[in-house]
C-alpha cells in the first residue's frame, strides 16, 4: 500500500558510488519518498493508478523492501518544494526522488530560482543522517516561453545531476506529453495509462539504484 501525503552552479558533491540507499532498521522497509506535484500525486486519477503506487507493486513484485510514499502536490513549485523538505525527511528516507519545476515552468518563473530551490532541497537531503538516495527527475519548459528559456531550464537538470553527482530521469513525461491517449483533457495531467509509462520512466532508473544496496 503506498503511503500519500497531502543560480550558479554548485560545486562537485560526492561521488556516484556513495549514492545508494542506507539500511532500514532491522525487520523495517525502506521509505522511498516521491516529492512532486500533480503529476506525481496523481490529479484527477484514483490514487492508486499514480506512478509512486505502480512502482509499489513493482517493488513488492520484484521482493525489494522498500515502502512508496507519494508526496506529491498538485501546484507545488520549487520554491514550496524546499520549503517542506526539512518537514517531509522527519521520519528517515532510504531514497528521496526529486520531481519538482513544472509549475515553475508554466508560471514562467526565474530559471536561476528553480536551481537554487532544487539545490537546496539536494543539500538538506544531505544533512539527513543517515543520508537518503537521491533520483532527480527533469521536466521541461513548454515551448511557448522561448527557445533561450527552454534551453537554460532544461539544462537545470542535467547540471544538477552532473554536480551532484544522481541518477536523472531525464523527462518525466517521455513518451507521455503531447498525445491525447495519454492525457486528461486539460492535455497536462496524464490519464492511468499515462501514470504506467511514467512508472515505467522512473523505474528504469530506480531499479538498478535499489539494486546496489544488496
């Protein structure tokens, strides 16, 4: 069952091989923590045809002991992002999955702020003892704002990632955005079929990430 709840660049952090998941308490699972927004809560869809709960039976499927917590809101920027973090990491996370900036990029925000504010929420994750996984997930600038800002938003992610050195999704809604069967009518929010590619996305990476800790 998966758990719901309602600048510059920065220097060279640690090396990828420290990136793997801590231990559970003994006899405990793993928390791996969705942070996200509509897309990850699942507007206007059952909760249980959300991705983070379609990577809970693929968890359970494939025996890893690790417990979904969607903890996605729908209209969160970046900014309300880092704003929780400390909050949402209260109870150890064995892996915190980063998807935050589409509304940042539908509102047209400040590029240099979604850095900052993804940063952040990176360094407080790395305060947390002992210190979760990290996925971060990219997003993409709709096209209507301009090739120059697509361009620096898009790079966001890749540049974080790099630094800090995570595994990145590099698009969240590969294959997803822009075709009508995979959407709700307001051609934003994916529809069930579209929350299972999306699963899919994600998984590709977090699974091998999962791996690592056996």
């Amino acid at each position: 069952m998966v758990l719901a709840l309602a600048g510059c660049a920065a220097e060279e952090r640690a090396p990828a091989s420290d990136n793997v998941p801590p231990p559970p308490a003994a006899g405990e699972r793993g928390r791996i923590v969705f942070l996200g927004t509509s897309l990850t809560a699942g507007l206007g869809l059952d909760p249980d045809q959300a991705y983070p709960a379609i990577i809970q039976r693929k968890l359970d499927a494939e025996g890893l002991p690790f417990e979904a917590v969607n903890a996605g809101v729908s209209g969160e920027t970046s900014a309300s992002a880092r704003r929780r973090i400390d909050w949402l990491l209260r109870q150890p996370a064995s892996v915190l999955v980063i998807e935050t900036g589409a509304n940042d990029g539908l509102r047209g925000l400040e590029v240099d702020s979604l850095r900052s504010n993804i940063q952040a929420v990176i360094d407080a994750a790395g305060q947390q003892s002992p210190k979760p996984a990290i996925v971060l997930v990219g997003m993409r600038a709709p096209p209507n704002l301009g090739s120059d800002y697509s361009r620096r938003f898009d790079r966001v992610y890749t540049e974080l990632a790099r630094e800090n050195a995570l595994p990145l999704v590099p698009f969240l809604l590969e294959g997803v955005a822009g075709r009508a069967a995979l959407n709700q009518a307001d051609m934003i929010h994916p529809t069930a079929q579209g929350q299972q590619r999306m699963a899919e996305t994600v998984w590709t990476v977090l699974e091998p990430l999962l791996r690592r800790r056996a």
